[in-house]
C-alpha cells in the first residue's frame, strides 16, 4: 500500500507538468495574434481603397509568425491581396472584401502558367492559411463579364483577354475555407492550384447564370481535397476538376483524392470532372449531392488534345430534378457525340483514357436527356458501372464505344429509345 502510495506521489508532478503544458498551449492558442486593419487604417465604407491597410494587416501578422486578420462589418474596397503561411482571414458577420472595379489594379502575372492577372485574394507556396467567417468575398465580376462575351473562347486558358479569378491558392498545403460565400468572380471562384490538404466546407458560391466562366471550385493539380456542405448557383461548373491546359506540354500533376459530399448545386453547368486534364484525375468520390435546374449534373469530359489516365470514380446517392443531361461522359469535348462516321486517330500523350466509373443510387426527373457515355475509337471508355439508377427524361441515354454494366437501371424516355447503342458500344444492363 506504502509503495503505491509512493509511486502516485512520484506521478503526481509528472501529470501535473502535463497539464499544465496544456493549459499553456491552450493559452498560446487562443492568444495567438489578431489584427484588424481598421488599426492600420481600414475605412469599410466601400469607398475608400483599403488595399494597403489590409496587406499591412497580414504582414503584421507574419512578422508575429502567424495570426488572424479580422474584417469586422463594413465593406472593404480593395485591389489584389496576398495571404501568406500561418494566416487566417476571417470575415465576420456583415464584413465584405469587394474587388475594386478598376482593372488596372489587377496586375499582370504568369498564372497556371499562362498569362493572367493577379487574383483579388491569392496565397502562393503558403503553409497553413485559412479563409472563414460568414461575411462576403465579392469579386464585382459584371464588368469583366461585358468584355468577355464580346471575345471568342473567352474562357480558355491563354487568350488574350484573361480575367482575374477571385481566390487562387498556389502551390500551398494545409489549405482552409469554411463559412464564407465567395461570388460574382471575374471568372473562376476558388482554385486551388497544386495545392495538397484542402477543405471547403459550409462555403456559398454565388454569380448570376448569364456570368461567363464562373466556375465556383476548380482545383487544379491538387490532392487530398474536401469540398463539404457546399451550396453553388453560378454560371458555369459548379465544380470542375481540372489538372492541364489544352495541347499542354507537360509534365502535369493529376488531380486526386478529392471527395465532394452533401452539396447542393442548382445553376451551373453541373459536377465536372475535365475538360482539361492533360495531366489526368484519380481516386474522386462524389456522394449525397442534389442538383436542381443545372444544364448537366454528373459530367467527365476530354477531347483528344487535353487527356490523360482518367478514372477510379464513384458517384453515390445523388438526385436531379430537372436537370438538362443527367449524365455525360464524352471524350469530344466541347461537344458531346462525335462525328458521323468518326475514325479512329493515333493515341498520344494526351489522349483521355477514361476508366472505372461507377454511378449508383441515382434519381433523375424532368431532364431533356437522360445523357451520354460515348469514348474514342482509339479509346473507349472502359468499366463504367450503372447501379439503382432511375432517370426520367425527354430523350434517352445513348452509348457508344463504352463497356457498360449493372443492375437495377431504369432509364424512361418520352421519345426515342430508352437506351440507344452506336458502334463499340458493350452493354449489360438488368
């Protein structure tokens, strides 16, 4: 009894030293520094350019070897700003971060390496930032949008009118954003740019359906992606995994590990993996995801000159209504069927190979069409997998030089075939 009373008294400084570090680190936690730009300046009336105030706020901040940058209610008139390693923005409850509607405070850079201007929030080679709270990122987009329907392929990466995207992260780790709604993008909303460890959670994207090329998540190249309890009504993809440029001359890293779950997504062009995926994506997992009034809901797209290994999907438990295509898997981008008589061309670098899909627990009413899974003659799609899937629609869904299977699909056209068979196509439905 003696020697166990000894060894708990022996014990006893240890675990209070233990706590004690606790506590501290708590402390430190807690503690750790905030700054608001009102301190360096700030106005938030939407007048005044706080631009320079706001940068001096998260520089203040890293000199401190990290912290929090709070925009209180109000609404901050600024050109592009830089986060950097260990920052957190945070947007509280009726603060907005509003781009300034003069472009040439957007300066010209080399992005996604090609030429662009500098996004209105950016964070590049950062460790560890974060953008929360429930205030607004506004990218006052419409003027951009104005010139951009009067150029041709206004959306392609490297034509000569780029546009600015609203929040880049490039080339970062340990990436965070929850809370905020992020809208009216010039163009793409959120990037995240060969960027590894990132979460999007509880976030909104906003713009307008007329915006063009307002894509409101994009990761590029990235890995080990969360997008979580998103809600998107844009213009254009509500998420769109990308991972190389058109005729890219590589190398390109794929995009991979990325989960999407519980979002809702009504305007916009639909779940996308593609079009440009020269350097391929692997291993995505799309789950509990309603769309309402997309023009596509689950959508993998490439063409000959933009491919590479494109597979090992699982979209689960998912529901549309009324939603233009249910589901598209073409490999002719920017169309969706090939040419009469299309022949097959020589395989390259950067031919898509798309492989391992499986769709199951799919309800879809009121769609135009039931959709499309047409591959290359050179590359046909291969393992796609359909389970309890139930779509009705106008017109069919047709499938050409695929290998398709599985159980429990209905398919219901008002006109046409329910499912329709071009050349190459192999099908085994129950």
């Amino acid at each position: 009894m003696n020697r166990q009373n000894s060894c708990i008294r022996q014990l006893l400084p240890v675990a209070a030293l233990a706590l004690a570090f606790v506590a501290v680190s708590a402390i430190a936690l807690y503690a750790s520094p905030l700054c608001n730009p009102r301190t360096f300046g700030a106005k938030g009336d939407g007048v005044a350019k706080d631009t320079v105030a706001i940068q001096a706020a998260i520089d203040a901040c890293e000199k401190q070897g990290g912290g929090t940058v709070v925009l209180s209610a109000g609404t901050y008139l600024s050109a592009p700003i830089l986060l950097k390693s260990n920052i957190t923005l945070q947007l509280d409850k009726g603060a907005t971060l509003l781009g300034s509607p003069d472009h040439a405070e957007y300066p010209a850079k080399t992005e996604f390496r090609e030429p662009g201007l500098q996004a209105l929030v950016s964070a590049v080679n950062a460790t560890n930032v974060a953008i929360t709270g429930e205030g607004i990122i506004d990218g006052a987009g419409e003027s951009w949008w104005v010139i951009a329907r009067s150029v041709k392929n206004a959306g392609v990466m490297g034509n000569d009118h780029p546009r600015p995207r609203l929040v880049v992260f490039d080339h970062c780790r340990h990436v965070r954003v929850e809370g905020v709604t992020i809208q009216n993008s010039p163009m793409w909303q959120l990037v995240p740019y060969y960027s590894d460890d990132v979460i999007i959670r509880n976030a909104k994207f906003l713009a307008p359906t007329h915006s063009p090329n307002t894509d409101a998540i994009d990761p590029f190249s990235s890995s080990h992606v969360v997008i979580d309890h998103v809600f998107a009504d844009v213009g254009d993809d509500d998420v769109a995994i990308k991972s190389g440029a058109i005729n890219s001359p590589g190398p390109d890293d794929p995009s991979r590990d990325i989960t999407i779950t519980d979002c809702t997504f009504l305007h916009g062009h639909g779940l996308s993996i593609g079009s440009e995926v020269a350097g391929g994506a692997r291993n995505i997992r799309a789950e509990r995801i309603h769309f309402e009034g997309t023009d596509n809901g689950i959508r993998v797209k490439a063409n000959r000159d933009r491919g590479n290994d494109v597979g090992n999907f699982v979209f689960r438990d998912i529901t549309m209504k009324g939603v233009k295509n249910a589901v598209i898997i073409s490999e002719y981008y920017p169309k969706v069927m090939p040419a009469e008589g299309e022949a097959a061309q020589p395989v390259t670098r950067l031919t898509p190979h798309f492989h391992d899909i499986v769709i199951e627990n799919v309800t879809a009413t009121g769609s135009t069409s039931a959709g499309a899974i047409v591959g290359l003659p050179e590359s046909p799609v291969a393992g796609v997998v359909l389970r309890n899937v139930n779509i009705s629609a106008q017109t069919g869904l047709v499938i050409g030089y695929a290998d398709v299977s599985g159980e429990g699909v209905v398919v219901k056209a008002e006109k046409g075939q329910a499912i329709e068979k071009l050349v190459g196509a192999k099908v085994s439905l129950r």
